[in-house]
C-alpha cells in the first residue's frame, strides 16, 4: 500500500480537495487497491470540522465526493506516509520544522507544483480568504498537478495502469 498524505494549512480547503480528486483518479484507474490517501492540515483550526461549504461544492461540482473531518498534522504521519504533499511554501516549511521535532530529520517533504514542469517552487494558492472561482482555479491546478504526481509515483513503483 502506497500512502500518500496531502497538507495544507486549515484541511478544509486544499488538502481535502486533493485528497478527493486523487481518491477519484486511482480508482479511476483501478489502483485504489494499491493506494491510500489522506488530508490534514499544520493548524488546528478546524479540528472536526467538515470542509468548507465552498469546498464541498466545488467538489460536487466536478463529480466528487469527500467525507473528510479536519485534523492537524501529527507525529506518526510522518511514520506511516510515503508521500506527504504540502500545499505551499508555508506548508512546506511547518512540516520540515515538525518533522525534526519529530525526529523523522530525513523524510523527504514534497510541493504539490513540484511535480509539474515549469511549475516548480509554485504555491496552490489559498483559496480561503477569496471567493468561489479560487476554489475552481485551485480544482484545475490540483487536477493537473496529480496527474503529474501519479505518471511520478507510478514510475518509481513500477505501477502499469
Ligand atoms: P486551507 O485553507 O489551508 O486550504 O484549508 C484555509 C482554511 C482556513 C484558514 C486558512 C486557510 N483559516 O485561517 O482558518
């Protein structure tokens, strides 16, 4: 089983929308038996709490489902992911601090964009402070982003779907 962790600030924007748009896609591709995905976010904001409503509809919007409760980061994250996938630089940066507090110092931490050419470095903005179209422009940009991500890990584990 491929674990594969998706984190942004709150988990109730982003990283829940990715986590859904992956689930689609895996099982798309009948690999659902051979991944597992989550969300969570570096804050404790929004511990329990469903994604917000604009989230939920964007994802109706494009087909998804998610019945993710929000939940923050924790130590055996770290343990038990193989992919953790920060959202943005800020994401990237609280994790790497939290995985030396940790004692998990070698983990690798990948950004979502990074697995996109000509997109390294680049954040999926949050969408939290704006209106609808951001939660439809971060939908696009995290649809591609993850087909990039899954042609990557698909690679590396000699997966042929
Ligand atoms: P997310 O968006 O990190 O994509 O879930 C946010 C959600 C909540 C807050 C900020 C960003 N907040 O400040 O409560």
């Amino acid at each position: 089983m491929i674990k594969v962790l998706f984190v942004c600030l709150g988990n109730i924007c982003r990283s829940p929308l990715a986590e859904a748009i992956f689930n689609h896609k895996i099982k798309d591709l009948g690999l659902d038996h051979q991944f597992k995905s989550d969300s969570a976010g570096t804050s404790d904001f929004h511990i329990g709490e469903l994604p917000d409503e604009r989230t939920i509809k964007c994802a109706q919007n494009n087909g998804l489902k998610m019945a993710h409760r929000g939940r923050q980061v924790n130590r055996t994250d770290f343990r038990d992911f193989d992919y953790i996938i920060a959202m943005d630089d800020n994401n990237l940066r609280n994790l790497n601090n939290l995985k030396v507090r940790y004692n998990f110092p070698d983990k690798e931490i990948f950004l979502m964009r990074d697995f996109v050419a000509g997109e390294e470095g680049l954040p999926v903005p949050d969408p939290y402070y704006g209106n609808e179209e951001g939660f439809e422009e971060i939908y696009h940009i995290l649809d591609q982003a993850i087909d990039h991500f899954l042609v990557k890990v698909k690679e590396v584990h000699q997966i042929y779907a």
